[in-house]
C-alpha cells in the first residue's frame, strides 16, 4: 500500500507545538484593513490554538 499525503494546503496554515497542540492563524487581516480598527488587526496578528473539536482532524491532514 502506497504511502498516505499529507494536506499541502493544511501544511501551510497550521504548526505543531512542542507539546502536540495546533497552532493557526486569524482570519480578516489580509485586505479591507482601513475600516479595521488598530486594536482589531493588533489582537489578529498573534496566533491561536485550534478548537478541540478539528485538532483530531488537523493533525490527520497534517501528519499524515
């Protein structure tokens, strides 16, 4: 049986932590920025940890 891919799109969007967990990005701070408040695109530009919920699914793509 042939080696399982990994997602190429999902590859670039999200990052393992030392301890296992998701890292990803927000969303809304790539165009329109100027109707944006500072405060808006200042909390968007850190990183979050995925939901519980996708992390098994995530990581599937991602490790596969």
């Amino acid at each position: 049986m042939p080696k399982m891919k990994s997602n190429s799109g999902a590859k670039k969007r999200f990052e393992l932590t030392g301890s296992g967990k998701v890292k990803r990005k927000h969303a809304f701070k790539s165009h329109i920025l100027t109707k944006k408040t500072t405060k808006q695109k200042r909390n968007l530009t850190h990183t979050a940890v995925i939901a519980n919920a996708d992390e098994k699914r995530v990581k599937e793509l991602i490790l596969a």
